[in-house]
C-alpha cells in the first residue's frame, strides 16, 4: 500500500498469492494492512485451503450448520482433543474400559488389575476411589457404567469360579451411599453379599435370584460371542413429524453435524458452558459441592433396578412419542464363532420394568429362543460398536473378510484384513449409510483378534487401535483428524458428554491419557484477571 493508501495490488492478485500459502501463513498476511485482512477471510479462499488441507473430495458439501468455510476450518482445526495434558498411572495393568459420568465431573477406568477405579475431572483430573475386585474372586474388571444420576455405578468383570471355571458378574458400586466423604460404598458384585458392604438391593437373600427379570434369550450358533449390549431409544424418529431438517445454525451451539435438527439439539443436551461463559467459570462450578444424598433402601432398590436395565448406553431424554422404538443391540454370528453380525432386538415399554412376566411366559411352547427383528452381516469381524449421542446412528469398526469368502467350517472362520473399517449404519432405515476411510491398521490374527472400544460425540468418532494410537474422524468429512500416541494397544477412548474437548484413551501401557483441544488450552492458560475489591473500585470513583 502506498503512502496515499491507494493499495498497490488489486485484491484480485493478492488472491492469488494468498492461494500459494498455507492457512497459518493466510491469517499471519491479514494482519499486515486492512486489505489484506479482508481478502484474508475471503470464502472462496478458505473454502480452497479447506479441501487442499483436509484432503476432503470436491463432492463433499459443506456441512450445512457452518457458517462459513473459514469457522468450519476452524472447528476442525481448533476444537479436536489432541494435546495431551495428563497421563495417569495409577493402574498396574492393562486399562481396558473408561466411562464418564453423565455430569461428566467424574469418570470410572477397568483394568486387568482387577481394580475399579474413580477419578475426579477437574482442570487436574485425581483419584477418588479404587475398588479391589480381586476378595470376590474376580480375574479382572471390563466395563463400567454409571446410572442417570451418577449416584451408582455398575462394573461387570470375569468371576473366576471352582475348577478354574468362569462366567461374566456384575457388581453395582454405591458413590457416596454409605456415608463415605467422596468415597464409594460396593452394594455387591452378583447375586452374592460381600460382609461388611452396604445392604444388597433386593429383597431375597437366595443367590440364585435376579435382581431384576430376565429379558430376553438369545440363541447363541456357533459359540458366537454375545457381547457389546447396548439399548438405543430411536422413540423419536417413529413420528413423520420428528424427520431431522437443517436448522438455524445460531440457534444453538451443541449441534448434531450429522443430523442438524432442533430435535436433536434438545436430545443432545445443553451447549457447553464454557461456550458460553468461559471454561474456567464452568469448571469453578464443578467444585462447588459434589455430596451425594443419602439413599433409602427402597431408593437404592430402584436406581439399581434402572441401572441394571440401562444398558452399555448414554440414555437420551424420553421422547414425546413414547418408546415404540427401544432397541437391544449387541453382536453375534451365525456362521462361525468370531462376531460377524449384529443383532437387533426391539423393546417394549412394558418389558423395560422389573414387575410383569418372567422370561418365556410371552413365548410359545415352541419358542425356545426369542427372535431377532434385525439383523446386519457385516461379512467381516467386528471389533467395536458405539451409538451416536441420539442414538441413531451405529458406528461399527470391522475388519473385513475376503469377497466371496464362505465359511465351510464353523471353527475356522476367513482371515480377517488388517485394514480396519468404520461402518455407519442408520437405526431408523437399517441400511448402511456411510463407510469411513480405512485409517488404521491391526495386526492380530483371527483367533486372537479383540474388542477395541469407540465412542462418539456430536461432532466426532474416536477409536482405539492396536498400532498404538487412539483415532479422531469428523462425522460429516470421514476424514482422520488426530492420532493420540500410547506405548501400547489402545482399548477404549471416551469423549466428556458435556465438554467434547475433552478425550480421555486407555492402553494396554497401564495409563490413561487425557487430551484437550487447542482452544480450550489457550483458555486454560491464559491469565485470569484480577476482581477488583470494593475498595479499589471506590477509590478510583474519587478520584
């Protein structure tokens, strides 16, 4: 710009030089004069550097709740959790699940220690509380799940019985129920009353009877696993009038990106409140007190009774239209022993209750078994399933057989490939919607291949692997965003439900790690200004 203020290149030549740079070098231009500025958030600009730098194909919309190719760069570039802030070591042994609570201010870790263990997320995640499941005859400790209102959690693991015999148990921990100061009291594990515990939430001493009904039996071909029991609540999408349209993008920041409906917004819950008042305000309000109430006998029967009908999901809200469409997922096979298919079982409302028929009495005498309303061959091996926040979608990571492949013997089921897919599958249609790029790869053999847990938040997919990293997709782009490093095979990796910056991985290195977004690092670090006194205030009023 010469001395006048006349620019001395037309905005068009400046476009084109700012399309020789790379994004950081765009936005460090801009800051040179006014014209440079203004072409430098030009959005025919940053829609070229969006799909240069992502690598996303041309046909690939933008998503429609952007505003611009310029805050859609940023989003992705600026809110993925990929900066390490914490490694926990509390673990002895491999660390296999973790699960948040739904106030996300707490989140429980499995391990093959055979340790539950508690942990407080505050700006310096801590331990609260650690379970040895190892008395109750216990070899290790595998899921976790708290119930609505986080005051019980549930744990299931592999009990060890006589004649080195062993069968799946569940214990049920009460956090905070016995009168421990940020403690947990164990209710349980099983039908069985560890001395010394909090009374067991039933009203029978037998250890043969349930504390809540059997629901359904499964046939089980071929010794195919049974496993990954998730209940998905698709209640919402039954009516014509709850089909998901693009909304007002400024309606709401805690947007679906793949359904972008206001529906969803609400199902999804609130915006983060650091969105919108900051994340250190937010999280000053996580330290005001946390005590539980304490707990009736009767109120302990009941949160137990609705835990343990939960399943491995995060319950959305119930939905106006009432519970026609409560599905139980889970995998099986009927070819052959390794997981290949997954089963689709709807629920009533009525059978969602402790009272009512036992199992069989809605069956006929013919009917041993309950048929499946569904089911998905994914013509592969699967290794990980998770449910997007409003339940509608199933992403599913597989492992592919050859094409033609048959399966001529039930113990010998086709090699599976290395290269791992992401298959998205959409609940209310049961068709496959979508199939992510391959972006990691394994290496076990079929008889040894095993469940690597994923999780998926409004925005984006995370998956552990076994080349030593946890992966970050966008919903939308099926593109790889981040790689979290570990020494060893990563297990499970779980977003924050109410911060999804936040991203916690566990490994078969014995840590787990928690990650941070860019944005919310440079908030975290940032310096916090002072309050004023009342007497500063007044002072500089005389003067």
């Amino acid at each position: 710009m010469d001395e006048g203020g006349t620019p001395l290149l037309p905005d068009s030549l400046v476009y084109q030089i700012f399309l020789s740079l790379g994004p950081a070098d765009v936005l460090a231009a801009g800051l040179v004069c006014r014209q440079w500025q203004a072409v430098s958030r030009d959005e025919f600009l940053w829609r070229e550097q969006f799909y240069r730098y992502y690598q996303v194909a041309r046909d690939v919309p933008r998503h429609p709740a952007a505003m611009s190719w310029y805050e859609e760069f940023q989003r992705l570039y600026d809110t993925v959790p990929c900066v390490e802030v914490q490694t926990l070591r509390e673990h002895t042994d491999q660390v296999l699940h973790l699960s948040f609570s739904h106030s996300g201010y707490q989140f429980a870790s499995c391990s093959k220690d055979c340790t539950v263990k508690i942990w407080s997320n505050d700006l310096t995640i801590s331990l609260l509380h650690s379970a040895d499941m190892r008395p109750y005859n216990w070899s290790y400790t595998q899921f976790s799940q708290f119930n609505k209102d986080d005051s019980l959690l549930l744990a299931s693991g592999v009990f060890l019985g006589p004649h080195n015999s062993s069968s799946g148990e569940i214990a049920v921990i009460s956090l905070g129920a016995c009168g421990a100061r940020g403690g947990a009291a164990l209710l349980g594990p099983g039908a069985r009353r560890p001395p010394g515990t909090c009374p067991r939430p039933q009203d029978v001493e037998s250890e043969n009877v349930n504390v809540v009904k059997r629901l359904f039996k499964i046939q089980n071909l071929n010794a195919s696993t049974v496993r990954t029991v998730m209940v998905a609540d698709c209640s919402r999408f039954d009516s014509p009038d709850l089909l998901l349209e693009a909304g007002d993008p400024a309606t709401s920041p805690c947007r679906i990106f793949d359904l972008g409906s206001d529906n969803e917004e609400v199902v999804a819950g609130p915006a983060p409140a650091h969105a919108k008042e900051g994340l250190r305000h937010f999280l000053d309000r996580v330290l005001e007190g946390r005590a539980q109430p304490q707990l009736s006998e009767r109120m302990l029967e009941t949160k137990v009774a609705e835990l343990l009908a939960q399943g491995h999901t995060k319950p959305p809200e119930r939905s106006a239209t009432g519970a026609k469409s409560k599905y139980l997922i889970f995998t099986t096979g009927c070819l052959t022993y390794s997981p290949h298919q997954i089963g689709i079982k709807q629920i009533l409302p009525h059978q969602m209750t402790t009272a009512g028929p036992v199992l069989g009495e809605g069956r006929g005498s013919d009917a041993f078994f309950d048929a499946l309303d569904h089911v998905i061959d994914i013509h592969g091996h699967i290794i990980g399933m998770g449910l997007s926040p409003d339940n509608r979608y199933l992403y599913v990571n597989s492992r592919a057989w050859p094409n033609g492949a048959v399966v001529a013997d039930p113990m010998q089921p086709p090699p599976i490939a290395e290269e791992i897919d992401l298959l998205v599958f959409d609940l209310k249609t049961m068709r496959e919607v979508r199939r992510a790029l391959r972006a990691h790869r394994a290496y076990t053999p079929n008889d040894e291949c095993f469940f690597i847990f994923l999780d998926v938040s409004r925005d984006f997919v995370a998956s552990g692997a076994e080349d030593r990293h946890g992966y970050i997709w966008d919903r939308h782009y099926n593109i790889c965003l981040a790689r979290l490093r570990h020494e060893d095979v990563v297990n499970s990796v779980v977003f924050s439900p109410q911060e999804q910056e936040l991203l916690l991985t566990a490994s078969d290195d014995a840590t787990i790690k928690a990650w941070r977004s860019p944005r919310t690092m440079r908030v975290l670090q940032a310096p916090r200004p002072r309050p004023r006194t009342f007497f500063s205030w007044l002072a500089s009023q005389r003067r």
